[in-house]
C-alpha cells in the first residue's frame, strides 16, 4: 500500500491509553521514518501508561500491526470499495490495529475493537469514523468467506499476503533461497525476537549479571553463542528500570551483533579501528574484549551519534575510545595509512537481517536501496584497506542476508586487493554459522538472532 500524501502527525490523540498511544507511535513510523523500538522506549518511559497490561498491550499492537501489515492491507483492500491509497495514514492505521485485535488477540472481544477504534477516529479524524466503522463491522460478516492464496497454486503471493513481506523481497528471496527457505525465514521474520543483552565484562561477570537481574525481577539465560550474552526469558520489570542497566552492567544487543566483535578478537595494547561506529555498540564491545587497555578509534559522520557513543562509553566505565568525526567513504589521509591492528568495518546496509527486530525495515527497503547501499559498502571497504597495517585484521560485516550487500561486496574487494585474504575459518567455533567461502553467517534456521554476514581478512 503506497503512501498518501499526508506529512503531519494528527492533533488531540489521547497517549494515555494504550491504542492511542499505539495509533501516535505507528504515525510517526511511517510519516516520519522513525524506528519503532527506540519510540517505544521513549513514550513508555515517560510514565503515562503505569499499567503493566496496558504497556505490554501498546507493544503488542505496535509490533503486532507492523509485522503484519501486508496481511491486513490486503484484507482492507478485498472489503473497501474506494481507493485505498487516497485514505489518510491516521485512517489506515486505526482500521490496521482494529483488524490486527480482530485477527491475532483472544482477549480482546471483538466488539470493543471496534468502538474502540472508531473512538479513536472521532478523535484525530472524525470524517473517517464511518470508514472505520463499516470496513471492520463488515470484515466480521465477511472472514469466514475471504479467499486467501494458495501456497501450492501460488507460492509469491501467499508469501506477500499470508506472511507480510513485500512483492519484490519475497520474488528475490525465491530467486536465491527457493520456497522453502523463503517461507522459512518469512515465518521467523514474524516471530517475537528476543530480548538479549550483552554483559559489561569490565564491570560484572555473567554469572553475576544475571543473579542481579533475577534479583531485580528479570528470568534470565546464557545465550547459546556469545560469550558476553544473556537472554530475558521472563519477567515483568522494565530493563530500563534496573540498576544493572543504570549501572553499565548490560545493555541491549543481539547476539549476533555481540559475535561481530568476538570475531574481530581485538587484544589489550592494540590501536584499533571501529570505522562506522555509530552509537557505539560494537566499540564499546571491543573496549570490554580488550580490557580497556590500548585504543580504539571510533568514526562515525553523524555528530550526534559520536555524543551517543561517548555517553554510552561513560556509563560502560571505559576510558579508551576516542571518537573521530568523519566520512568513511572517503580517503581519511596520509596519517591513517597503515596503522591500525584491527579495523572494524560495520558497514550501513539494508538491515534486512533484522526484520524481525525491525519490521518496519521490510515495508521501507526497495531493491535499489541494495543497489545504493551495495556501492557505499564497497567505497568504505576499499578505504579501510589502506588504514590496516601489515599482517593485520579486517572484519567486514552487514545485519542483511542480501548477496548484493554480502558476498558480492566481498568477493569485488579481494578481487581488486591482491594483498588481502580471507582468514583461515575456525571449524566448529560457532556450529551452524560457518558458510562455504570463509565467512560466517547468523540468522539461520533454529538460530534466536539477527541475520548477519561477517567476513575476516588479513592484510598479508
């Protein structure tokens, strides 16, 4: 479903209730590309839904709406008559978290979806309440006698419609992965992700981490690959809240995100180099893995990320990072050739490795976002290479699952950098990640993270 014209947020939403507060946060995903989960944090911080059950509701609808989103618009365009993509986003997304209650909750009678729904219209846009009305009432008349696609018959269009994944990702991914593994990862893609942290080993040690979050309310486990990993299994307490947390003991992070610095394995007294450090997850990572002895450089062009990496820096009580602003995409001088031991190329890319954290990604991503983002990647790479010193290591890594931004990038830089190869890879380290060609990939089937490609390179 394209989007309508409409580029300001409606005005006199009620945000203490948890479907306004839902209906606020998915307007400002999609009419100011903002990212679900970071909006989420903010409006539940603040205090205004103090009910758990009213918090975790406004979670469910966000994330419920989104990763369906292609199921329900699908749905909205069978039962409306008149042209969908003239309707107001407000409208659609009222009508989408009316029918995702409608589909996908127990609890909820269907009858308070509705009024519920059309309360909010009345409120930030009272012509459509009538639309609102009339597409849900008659979607409970109508749903045992909609046709859905078949997966047998057709296989692209079940994909789009029954999994909620857009036409072009869903024809590619049957292009490179077959249907199997597309409906595979179509699946996975819809699932809850878990909630995983990563440990502060300057600070704490797992072990006592995680007794200090079960003391706090939060059930924990070990994640099954990362040394540095716990997984939040249960619990009513909010992360945020906790003195863990307050106290740089562990923040958020996958654990396919955390693997990424293990695989680097940066060592005390090093001088290394994190070249799209952004907010500073992966540096911050590597100053705990070299015992916050040595250097680590952090680049980043976004000046208000480098301010977001030094806070978090503070917190996580390391003292060796110096953050540099700059565009990696270009030649960073004389000075930076040849001097690093290690160098971290976390590359921007589609992030199509973590729909399932960020379905938003899915609706947003278009092929020639690969094509663009395929070009960025190769220009950084081919910069780094000349900042590594001799013998040293260089990671390149992307959250995608793309060829266009994995295989293919790396295969173009060595064949224009004969003085690089691919490390030697470590059978058995990691079973399951390891993929034909030397390099690793996350995300797999019966893996709980992110999808992630990382190649390791030396300089010979």
């Amino acid at each position: 479903m394209k989007r309508p014209p409409l580029k300001t947020l409606p005005a006199g939403l009620n945000i203490n209730t948890a479907r306004g507060m839902a209906l606020e946060i998915l307007n400002r995903v999609i009419l100011t590309d903002a990212f679900a989960e970071p909006l989420l944090d903010a409006y539940l911080s603040r205090g205004q839904l103090p009910n758990i059950h009213e918090q975790k509701l406004t979670t469910h609808l966000v994330y419920g709406v989104l990763r369906t989103q292609g199921h329900l618009d699908w749905i909205i365009r069978t039962i409306y008559r008149g042209d969908v993509n003239s309707l107001d986003i407000p409208i659609i997304n009222i009508i989408r978290t009316g029918l995702y209650q409608l589909l996908y909750t127990n609890r909820i009678p269907p009858s308070a979806a509705v009024n519920e729904a059309v309360n909010l219209a009345k409120v930030c846009k009272p012509a459509g309440a009538a639309l609102v009305n009339a597409i849900l009432r008659n979607y409970l008349r109508r749903r045992e006698g909609l046709v859905y696609p078949s997966l047998k018959e057709d296989p692209e269009e079940y994909l789009v419609v029954m999994h909620s994944h857009p036409r072009w990702l869903v024809r590619r991914w049957l292009e490179v992965f077959g249907r199997e593994k597309t409906l595979a990862l179509c699946v996975a893609n819809n699932e809850i992700s878990p909630a995983t942290l990563r440990v502060n080993s300057l600070k704490v040690t797992r072990e006592a981490a995680a007794l200090e979050l079960q003391q706090e309310g939060l059930e924990v486990r070990q994640t099954t690959f990362s040394a540095d990993g716990l997984v939040i299994a249960r619990g009513a307490a909010s992360l945020r809240t906790t003195k863990s947390f307050q106290q740089g003991h562990v923040l958020r992070q996958d654990e396919a995100s955390q693997l990424v610095s293990q695989l680097l394995e940066p060592r005390p007294g090093e001088l290394n180099l994190d070249l799209c450090a952004g907010q500073g997850i992966k540096a911050t990572h590597i100053a705990e893995i070299m015992g916050n002895k040595g250097k680590v450089f952090a680049l980043d062009n976004n000046v208000g990320k480098l301010a977001a990496l030094r806070g978090l820096a503070a917190r996580q009580g390391i003292g060796i990072i110096e953050t540099w602003e700059g565009d990696a995409t270009t030649d960073l001088g004389s000075a930076w050739y040849n001097k690093f031991d290690r160098i971290l190329v976390d590359a921007p890319c589609s992030g199509l490795g973590t729909v399932r954290r960020n379905p938003e990604i899915k609706w947003r991503c278009q092929m020639r976002h690969l094509q663009a983002a395929s070009i960025l990647q190769k220009r950084i790479l081919h910069n780094a290479a000349t900042y590594l010193r001799r013998g040293g290591t260089m990671i390149y890594s992307v959250c995608t699952i793309m060829p266009e931004e994995n295989e293919e990038v790396l295969e173009d830089f060595l064949s224009r950098h004969s003085d690089f190869c691919l490390a030697p890879a470590q059978e058995g380290r990691w079973p399951g990640m390891d993929a034909p060609g030397g390099f690793i990939r996350t995300g797999m089937e019966g893996q709980e993270m992110d999808g992630f490609f990382a190649a390791v390179m030396i300089r010979k």
